[in-house]
C-alpha cells in the first residue's frame, strides 16, 4: 500500500498564507512517493481545498463535532466539511491536553468522520509518565479499543492511525525509530487480533512527532510504517516537499 504523508498545520497561517503554501507545495512535489494530505485551519480550509481541487494533494481537517447538526457554537461538523475535505484528524493530544477530549468523546468523532465519508486519522500516544512508568502500550492499545469501539468491522478498515508519543510532538525530541517500530508492531497485533488480518493489512499506521526531512526516512522504513503525520515541518514547504518525494 502506498505511505500516506499528512501535513497538520494547526492554528498556522492566514487564508492567503495558506494557498501560497498550497501553491509552492503543488508546485515542488513533483513526483510524490506518497499520498499527500494538507490539513489547514478551518478558515482557510474551503480556499485552500478549492486551489487543490484538481491537485495530487488532498485536503484534510484537523477537527470535527461529534453532533452533525444543532447548538454547539463555534464548532465545525462532518455535513459542513463534505465536499472540502477527505480527511479529519480525530482526538491529536492538542485536543486531548488543552481541550479535555477524553477517548468516549473521540470515539464518537471517529464515528461522525465516518459516517459523513471522511477518513479519520485518528491519533493516539502516550505522554512521558506513562512512558517512563512502562505503560506506553498498554496506553495506547486502551485508547485505541475505546477510540474504534463504535465502529463496525468493515468501518475500521476506512481509518488511518497516527502513532504520536505526546513527549514527542513539537518538542524537537523525535522517537527512536526502533522504538516507533515496536509500538506499530504492537498497533497492527492489536488490530489482527480485535479484528482480522485482512483488515488489520489494510489499515495504514502512521508515526508523528517532530518528523523533518532529515528524519523522515528512519520512520518510513519501519516494518508497517504506513507513513507520517508532520507537525512543525509541513509548513515549510521545502522541507515538507521533500519528506513527500523521499
Ligand atoms: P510536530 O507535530 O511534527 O510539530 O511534532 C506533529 C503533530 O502534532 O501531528
């Protein structure tokens, strides 16, 4: 299956920034290697979405309301994005941190991902106490039993998985790649084993943190590394280029 490479440019970037970033981007990746994902912020989004309209580069959002409809000020819904984007990031650990998302709630954005035909990149990681205290699987395989519970069979295999280690996002400190590979290793057991391996085979299982064009390549060639979610780097559009054209 072919890498999946997702930009999140979180709270970055005017509309007009946006399309000059989606401009160079469409310009300077060539020859992609990969499936390539833009998620800008909502206000930028139905611009840059209609700049790429004929593009190889889709676009994503970084959010979505649980509710398709109804009294929830200030927030964005799966009806709303239909038509802008393809894809969703669900439950990043900025939403989890600092707006108190907790995995019941996630599990029911997955679900609205879903069922309005977008692609999850569902996004789960343990912070560094559960890391030092040994629990970094077993963290991450709760999250993920309770992040997919509403889902059908059928429906898990639509979703992407963003193995994000919080300790790593942003911070400069990037996972060892070894170990990277360990936690997609044990995401893809976990999936066979809840699911099937036909299934389980076709679920891509990116990784995410502090990836750049430098290091990009260390996580790619992980055994069932389905590709990268880049942070920082995206809005570079060099750096970013590049990571796609590895
Ligand atoms: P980073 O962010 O690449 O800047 O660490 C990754 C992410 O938040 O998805």
């Amino acid at each position: 299956m072919k890498k999946l490479i997702v930009g999140n440019w979180k709270m970055n970037l005017s509309i007009r920034q946006s399309l000059v970033l989606a401009d160079r981007l469409e310009i300077n990746i060539e020859k992609p290697t990969a499936d390539i994902v833009v998620c800008p912020n909502f206000i930028s989004l139905h611009a840059v979405s209609h700049e790429l309209k004929e593009s190889k580069i889709k676009v994503g959002a970084q959010n979505i309301n649980n509710n398709d409809d109804g009294a929830f000020t200030g927030e964005i819904s799966g009806p709303m994005l239909k038509g802008l984007a393809k894809y969703c990031i669900v439950g990043h650990s900025e939403r989890r941190v600092n707006f108190g998302e907790d995995d019941e709630q996630i599990s029911l954005k997955v679900s609205a991902a879903i069922r309005n035909g977008l692609t999850p990149v569902l996004c789960v990681g343990e912070n560094l106490n559960q890391r030092h205290e040994g629990l970094a699987k077993r963290t991450v395989l709760d999250q993920l039993a309770e992040d997919l519970s509403e889902l059908t069979i059928k429906e898990v295999s639509k979703v992407v998985i963003a193995y994000e280690p919080v300790w790593a996002i942003g911070t400069g400190e990037s996972a060892e790649p070894y170990d990277v590979e360990q936690m997609i290793n044990c995401i893809h057991k976990f999936l066979i084993n809840k699911y099937q391996s036909e299934i389980a085979r076709k679920i891509r299982i990116l990784y995410g943190g502090s990836v750049n064009s430098d290091n990009a390549l260390s996580y790619l060639n992980a055994e069932f590394c389905g590709g990268l979610l880049v942070g920082g780097a995206s809005l570079n559009y060099r750096q970013f280029s590049k990571i796609c054209q590895l």
